[in-house]
C-alpha cells in the first residue's frame, strides 16, 4: 500500500472513543507530516527548477502543446507528484468504460491523479438498484485500478437524493422502514470496502440553494437528523475512513454555505462522526466566488477536513482562447485555494478529459470544463494547475 493511500486514509477531527483517540495522535502526527513535507523547500526547490525548464518548453500558446496524451509524468511532474510535494491529493472521478477500453485514458488517470472517485459507479441506483440486489463489479473493477496505481479512493456516495432507485421512496414510508433501507445500505456499502477507502460522502447534497433543508425521501422521513444517523452508519461500517458531507454552490460564503456550516458546527459540538465537509465546485469559468479560500477556511476553523471534490470550469459557448485562459486562472485560484487552507486535504476534478465530462450532458450551452482537451491534449488549466502546485 503506497505512502498516498495510508497517509490520507486518516481523520483529522476524531470522537470520544479509545480507537477515535488513538486516530486522532495518527491524525496529528500525519498533520506534522504534512506541515514538514510542506516546508521541504530543497525538495521543492529542486522540482520547481527542473519544472521550470520543462514549462519553457511546454507553456506555449494554444495549439502547440506536445502531442503526447500525459507529458509530464516522465519528469515527475505529473499533478500527483506536484501535489504529493504540497502534502495534498490531486483526484480524478471515472468511468469503468473508458478505463477499460482507452489506453490514453487509463495514462491520464493512473499517471496525473493520485486519488480515484468513481464517477457513478458507487451511487445507490449502481450498487444495490433494487432491494437487497448488490452489483460491486463496476465499483471494484475501478477500485483494483486505483490499487494498481497506489491511488486513494474516495468513497461517493452513500445517502443522496438523486440516482436514487425509486424502490427506496416506495418502501421508506415510515422512519422505521427507510432506517432499516438505509442501515442495510450504508452497512452492506461502506463495510464492504471498510479499510480501503480514504474518504465518503456520507451525505450529498442536502441543501437547497437558497440554504433550506431538500425535501429528500430522507429528510421528509427522518427529518434532520438522517445527517447524524448516515454519517453515524457510515463510521460504524467503516471508522478508519473519514465522513463528509458534500454540496454544490457551497463554493462562496452564502445561504446555502451559511447553511451548510451552521449544520457542521452543530453537528462538531455535538460529536456527531463528521470529518469533513466536501465542496464540489462545479464552476463557470470568471465565476470563481471571490470568498473561495475564505468559505473553506471557515469550515476548517470547526476543525474539520475540506476538500474540493468535483472540481470542473465551464465555458460558456462559444469557447476561445481568451476563454480558456480564464479558465486556467481560475483553476489556479481553486488550487491555490486549497494550498492556502492547511485542513484542505487535497482537489478532485470531475472527469478525465472535456469528451467524457458531464457538462456535455447537463449544460450543453457551456463546454470543455476540464483540464484535458477532447484528444487528451492538456489545455491552458493543465499548466496552470501545474505552475500553482509547485508554487
Ligand atoms: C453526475 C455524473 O457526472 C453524471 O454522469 C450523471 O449522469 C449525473 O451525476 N453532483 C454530484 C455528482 O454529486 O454525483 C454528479 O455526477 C454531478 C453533481
């Protein structure tokens, strides 16, 4: 098991009982760690000027990049490297189709990321998509990828209204009946894959956008508290991974954040099991929140990790070069975001390569959200990315 893989498998913020102490002296100690690696600055010093000499040689305007689908890895340049010398993770969500079947694919993703969520593939209608019928092959056919490639896994996710098989509202009709569904999941789910996993959004996207509460199966039965007892499931199937909460336009300090962090710092003073609060950051290129790093510090003031998990940038059409740069800055923002916040555990983007991503479905009047071109060609916010890690 690789130094990534362990290392980020540990939680910052532990609970009251014997094993959550002994987690929480690992946890220090791996925070020391970081802090060192952090100030390795010889390391970092050696790597950023032999950086320097292969950006002179890449950093080129659009269109002239070198034609290889992962350039830099051979350099030890890749983003995981870059990332491993800052002390954070640098993620990718995937697909098993292409990670089966696209040798470029498979390159980018097991070269440039040191962490894997699967993109689908461990959501409630994927895993069990009627009652009692689990189907793991896809989530385990990704998960032996990340073994291979000495890559942490984060674990997406366990209680979210949406991918929902209709069969879990149909026969959740009282609290009774859907905490035993949801026992049965999360039990079954995490404790599979206990020990293997880093990190799990134990609960997706609980907000509406102006901060009230989504009227989820899960919150109309149970009422709030079903964010206690998901991540309460989720840490007794699996106690050394880390539990988080996850959510979009969450990404600037405003309602639906505001929301988000009175819930964490309730759920801090309370001891409930949260480790983290999870910030998807589906973003608009120029958009970025002026507050970003702000938003996160303030979570990570509760003691809690945070991490971007689903990063992506997108253009509204038509796209141009003008486009694109500000689409590399503001990835360097979002990086730079989380360098700057010492809780942040590390950044996800959401999807391999602009061909595969979910903006092509879901936002059709905006395009090319990611860091590699539809050829696999690493665009402007590929060197940005990897100018702001080595700092
Ligand atoms: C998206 C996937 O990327 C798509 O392939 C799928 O059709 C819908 O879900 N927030 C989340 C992710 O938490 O699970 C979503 O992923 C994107 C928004």
């Amino acid at each position: 098991m690789s130094a990534i893989f362990t290392e980020t498998r540990v939680k910052r913020r532990c609970n009251s009982s014997h094993v959550k102490g002994k987690l929480m002296l690992f946890a220090r100690h791996s925070s020391d760690l970081r802090r060192r690696r952090r100030s390795r600055f010889p390391l970092r010093l050696a790597a950023a000027v032999a950086a320097a000499a292969v950006a002179a040689l890449v950093a080129s305007p659009l269109g002239s990049e070198p034609a290889s689908a992962a350039p830099t890895q051979a350099q030890g340049e890749s983003l995981r490297d870059l990332a491993a010398q800052r002390g954070i993770f640098f993620g990718v969500a995937v697909s098993p189709g292409p990670l089966q079947n696209d040798s470029s694919y498979q390159d980018i993703a097991g070269g440039e990321f040191s962490s894997i969520t699967h993109e689908n593939d461990m959501k409630w209608e994927s895993v069990q998509p009627s009652p009692g019928q689990f189907n793991f092959d896809n989530a385990d056919f990704i998960n032996s990828f990340a073994q291979d490639n000495s890559q942490r896994i984060h674990g997406h996710t366990l209680v979210w209204h949406s991918q929902l098989p209709s069969w879990v509202e149909e026969q959740g009709t009282s609290p009774e009946a859907l905490r035993e569904i949801m026992n049965n999941h999360i039990g079954t789910v995490a404790g599979r894959y206990a020990g293997q996993y880093s990190s799990w959004d134990a609960v997706n996207e609980p907000w509406e956008d102006d901060g009230s509460w989504r009227q989820s199966v899960f919150y109309t039965q149970l009422g709030e508290d079903y964010v206690t007892e998901a991540l309460t499931l989720a840490d007794q199937a699996d106690p050394g991974a880390s539990h988080y909460i996850n959510d979009y336009n969450t990404d600037g300090v405003n309602a639906k954040s505001n929301a988000m962090y009175n819930l964490a710092e309730s759920l801090v003073s309370q001891g409930a099991p949260l480790d983290g609060v999870g910030f998807q950051s589906h973003l608009i290129a120029g958009q970025v929140p002026g507050d970003y790093q702000q938003n996160l510090e303030r979570f990570a003031e509760l003691g809690l990790e945070v991490a971007v998990t689903e990063l992506d940038i997108r253009i509204p059409r038509p796209v141009t070069q003008e486009k694109l740069e500000q689409q590399a800055e503001d990835y360097s923002t979002v990086v730079q975001a989380c360098l700057n916040v010492s809780a942040c555990q590390g950044v996800t983007v959401w999807g391999v390569s602009d061909q595969h991503s979910w903006v092509n479905d879901w936002f059709p009047e905006d395009a090319e959200p990611l860091l590699f071109d539809d050829n696999y060609q690493p665009k402007p916010a590929y060197y940005a990315v990897q100018e702001t890690l080595r700092g």
